[in-house]
C-alpha cells in the first residue's frame, strides 16, 4: 500500500517542489520510502510501504524496460503471479506485483484492466504518446482524485490533502456534495467536496492527452440474479472464498487478520487458517464495555492463532474527533471511525498488513434494514395503491405498525432505503440551512424498485465505496497500515451479488449463504449471532463535557468556518445531542481543519 502523485505539464523539473509536497503531505500512507521521477512533460512522485518485493527492485515510480512508459501504484494486484506467467515474454527485474501491470500494459493499453485483479489506483505516463493513464479497482478500495492546475497542470494524488498542497491548485467548495454529505453522512465516491477537484469514480479510466481528459467506465456489477440450490451454492461459496484469501495471503511479510468475533470477521479467520495454520489475529475492545471479544476469543482458540487482544479505556472524544478528523479530507459522519483508528493503530504495532471481514453485510444480505425491506416487500399493502389508502386513513385514528407507516410514506424499497435508511437531514431542513443543490449518482444498472438484490447492488456502488471504504482505506494508511478485503475478490463478490435473495435472508434469518455454508467453521457461541458495531451511541457520547465544549466551540460561534457554508440561526435548531448534532459537528470539523 502507498501513496501516489503526479503533475503533468511542459517543464515538469520545475515543479519538484511541488510534488515534494505533495508526496510529504501522504507521508502516512507510505513511511518506507520517497522517490520521484521526471519526463520533459511528467513529474511523478510515490511513498512506499513495503508489502512486496522490499527490495530496490520494488521501488517507485517504476520505468519499464524500455523507460518509454513510467508507473504509480497504489494498491495490491491479487494473482500477478499467475499474470506474471501470462505475460513471461516481458524481461522482469524484480518480484514485484507493479511490474506486471507495465508488461500488461505494453501488450494490452488499457483492454489490461479487463484482467486486472486486485484493489488498486494507478497512473502509467507513456512518453511516445505524451498520454497518462490512471485506474482505479472495480469496487473503490484505493481512491484517486485529480484536478487541473492554475497554469493548466493535471495533477493527480491518492489524496486530497496532497492535491491542496501541490500550491496549484484553489479549491471550491461543491454544494452537491455538502447536499450528499448532510443527508448521508458522507460525500459520494463519485465527487469530491471541492467543485475542482475531482475524484475517478470506482471502475473507470482516465486519459488525459493534449489537455484532455477523457474518464470511461470498464466494469460493471454483474446486473442479473442466478437460479442455483443451496447446496450448489454452498459448495461455491466456500470455493470461491478460499481462492480468494489464498491469493490475498501473499506478501514478503507477515499477513494478520482483524477478529471482531462476529460472522464475517469469523469466517475470514477460519479460512486463513486452512492455508496458514499459526496466524496472527487482533481484536480490539473499549474495557468496561458490551463487546465481541469474548466471541472472538473464541474463535482464535479454536484455531489457536496468535491472538492479540487490545483493551482501551474510552478517551477524551473530543481530542480524538480533533486528531484523527484531519485524515478524512472531506466531512466524514461514520460513528465508528475512531474506533477503526483504534484498532488499525495497535495492529501496526504488530503487522503491515491485515485481511478484514468488510463488506459481507451488503453481499450475504447482513443489515437489519434489509430485513425491514423484505418485510415491507411481503406486506400484503405492499404495491398495492387501494391497500395504502385505507391503511392512510386508518393511521388517523389507530396507530398502525412501523412497516405500514414506511409503506405509506414511501413509493417502494428503494425510495425507502434511499431516502430513509442512513438518513441524517431531511431535504427541507437542508433547505433551511442554506443548501439546496441535490446531487444525483449514476450507478451502473437501472435498479428494479422493489428488488432487495438491486439494493445490495446500489449500496456496493453507492455506501461501500463512499464511505466504508474511504474509512477502511484513511484509517489504515492513518497507521501505514495495509487492510486487504477478501470478500471483495471479483469472483466472489460477483457470485455473491448474484444469489437469488432467499439464500441473503428470509422472514426468520440473515445471510443465509453465509451461515450455511460456514456453520462448521464458527465456534457455537457465535452461529446464532446477529450484527454488532464497537457499541457507541451518540447520544451517550454528546453526554461527555469535552465533546459539548468542542459542539459550542464550533457551532455556536457564528464566526466558525462551517457558517460560510450553513445558516448560524438554522443550525441552532439542530444540536439536540443526536445524528443530526454529530453530522453538524463533523462538517465544522472539516471545515476547521481545512480553513
């Protein structure tokens, strides 16, 4: 895992510094190694953290062999090895999965991103053809962000942070994407919080040639459901899972595992432990607190893994949200970021790099919402415009349950999910504060309303990537800590997101395929367990005096940074100790630390 940037432009010696800054500014991300290299018309520059090939031979940015083309890498291409055998006639000088991708290149240009696995953000300068070429992995593990120049530079960087301190650049804040950022929580993987700089969404390529920019998309989530018994799908799943963690097991060091003791952190290790019979797993705890730890311990007894059990005392919140909000480069809402900085912290005390059980809620069907939709679908009101109206009329006088109000008050699953679920300000009350420029994502497939697999599919384009992802991805590097995701191997994943929906969940259960197919790998206490975050709650956090001081510092000071984005009187309506107050607080936070 690394840190990339670059500058395009005539002259481009003269811009060292510049990309000096930049590459300092992502230190974090890379702690091993600086280096930089030039063209007439690029300066590209790389920080290292050394997974693969730790030699000299390893280092970036990487000429090929013909020096015409140069790469950036940051990321990890799962399988080169077998890449490697495919593309043997390229004269490799090292062991690294980076140089596959220049042979690839070569032979393919940019058809190489059909084959391509892995999590990934690259850039490739080809010196004949003056053209840069930048990707980014099909579901967003590793960001990209780019913009253009004051003298009409294309400047590119893993980072915003590092794009501002270029010098080249005079950002503007995009309304959209506070619009997104109220209402969500965070800001869409397909924008950025500056109207001028810009992010490359997940699964699309950039080339930029004669001052041209021109993004496509190379990848799309597979759009239809599959007919299969469960126990065919059983034997896949495992199947599938296995070569997945097999070949995200590979690196010139030790590769650890997070072991939160629920499901899908579970099942991660049970796997490992099928290739590599002494690993390395962590867990972390607040103490005095309701946790998981005890299931994970055992977990890690029965496969007698070196177990390292982390146990903090919750600190001063507000120091905290003040020393880890800098790492998220735009307003970042997601409750459990301290604790994923928490826990990526002691890992890197004892790892580089770790395997975690994300994103197996929006695969296996995990989330208590989707069980919402799937009652809400099986409502006998359901679709049913006669059945809505005299449940309306009823409600005047009874009070009816929560799934007939969420009927009545939304067209279908998707308009509830997406205008409810996660849901911090209504449209209205954004109104009110000041903004009103809604932001529209395309996705890539046209969603069936009332299919609960399309809106697994919508948050793997739309939540994993905006905000999963980007706090996986921030807090990790935050501790120059590498975080791999086996569940988001492309096989699996698709044959996942393609299981018709009664193996995700029924009226009784949640991930089906999941619990299926891993029950004999699970210890007992945990088969018949359910989803649990680290355990926080706002409100019990907005009780601390430090949190209220910091709240008062920056929300009721009508001279604070966030009011030149919102309404001071408004606001006040909004600090009532809950979401709304959180998200409110962290706009300000960024809004200070970016000033």
């Amino acid at each position: 895992m690394c840190g990339i940037a670059g500058i395009i432009s005539p002259k481009a010696r003269n811009y060292s510094e510049n990309l000096q800054k930049m590459t300092h500014s992502i230190a974090h991300r890379g702690p091993d190694s600086e280096h930089h290299e030039f063209y007439e018309n690029a300066a590209l520059g790389h920080r290292r953290l050394s997974i693969i090939d730790l030699s000299e031979t390893g280092k970036q940015p990487m000429f090929s062999n013909t020096k015409n083309e140069c790469i950036v890498l940051n990321g990890e291409i799962y399988g080169y090895q077998d890449l490697k055998k495919k593309y043997a006639d390229y004269p490799y000088r090292g062991t690294s999965d980076t140089e596959v991708i220049l042979a690839m290149y070569q032979e393919k240009g940019k058809e190489l991103l059909n084959e391509l696995p892995g999590m990934f953000a690259f850039a490739i300068w080809n010196e004949e053809k003056q053209e840069l070429f930048c990707a980014r992995d099909r579901f967003g593990e590793k960001p990209l962000y780019y913009a253009t120049g004051k003298n009409g530079e294309f400047v590119f960087a893993s980072e915003i942070k590092a794009i501002l301190a270029s010098g080249l650049i005079v950002p503007k804040i995009n309304n959209e994407a506070l619009y997104h950022f109220l209402q969500y929580g965070y800001v869409s993987a397909y924008q950025s919080i500056y109207s001028n700089i810009f992010a490359l969404p997940p699964a699309h390529f950039l080339v930029y040639s004669n001052g041209n920019i021109s993004i496509e998309r190379y990848y799309s989530i597979p759009k239809n459901d599959i007919q299969i018994s469960l126990s065919d799908a059983k034997e896949e799943f495992v199947h599938l899972l296995k070569n997945a963690v097999q070949k995200q097991l590979i690196a010139d060091v030790e590769v650890g595992s997070f072991l939160s003791g629920g499901l899908d952190s579970s099942t991660i290790v049970a796997m490992v432990n099928e290739f590599k019979p002494k690993q390395t797993t962590i867990s972390f705890g607040y103490s005095g607190e309701h946790s998981e730890l005890k299931f994970a311990e055992k977990i890690a007894q029965k496969y007698e893994t070196n177990h390292i059990e982390i146990h903090e005392n919750r600190g001063n919140i507000a120091v905290e949200l003040l020393k880890v909000s800098p790492f998220f480069d735009e307003p970042f809402a997601d409750m459990s970021y301290i604790p994923q900085f928490k826990i990526c912290e002691a890992a890197a005390r004892h790892l580089k790099v770790v395997l975690a059980g994300d994103v197996g809620d929006e695969l296996f069907g995990g989330y208590q919402f989707y069980t919402i939709e799937n009652q809400m679908k099986n409502h006998f009101s359901y679709n049913n415009m006669l059945y809505k109206f005299g449940l309306k009329q009823f409600g005047k006088f009874r009070e009816t349950s929560y799934i007939t109000k969420e009927i009545i008050g939304h067209q279908n699953i998707l308009d509830f999910h997406q205008n409810k679920v996660r849901n911090y300000f209504l449209p209205r009350e954004m109104a009110e504060l000041g903004i009103s420029s809604k932001y529209h994502q395309e996705y890539s497939f046209a969603a069936n309303p009332d299919s609960l697999n399309d809106i697994m599919r919508t948050d793997l384009e739309k939540y994993v990537p905006g905000n999963m992802l980007v706090k996986s991805d921030r807090m990790a590097m935050a501790n120059s800590l590498e975080v791999r995701t086996p569940f988001l191997d492309q096989d699996f994943a698709e044959f996942c997101v393609q299981l018709p929906e009664n193996l995700k969940l029924d009226s009784e259960n949640d991930k089906i395929i999941l619990r299926e197919s891993m029950r004999n790998y699970w210890t007992e206490t945990i088969r018949n367990r359910h989803k649990q975050g680290f355990g926080s709650s706002v409100e019990n956090w907005f009780e601390e005096k430090s949190l209220m001081e910091l709240s008062d510092d920056l929300l009721k000071n009508k001279h604070s940074k966030i009011f030149e984005f919102v309404d001071f009187h408004q606001t006040q309506k909004f600090l009532g100790k809950d979401k709304k107050h959180w998200n409110l607080l962290q706009l300000a936070l960024w809004a200070n630390n970016n000033s």
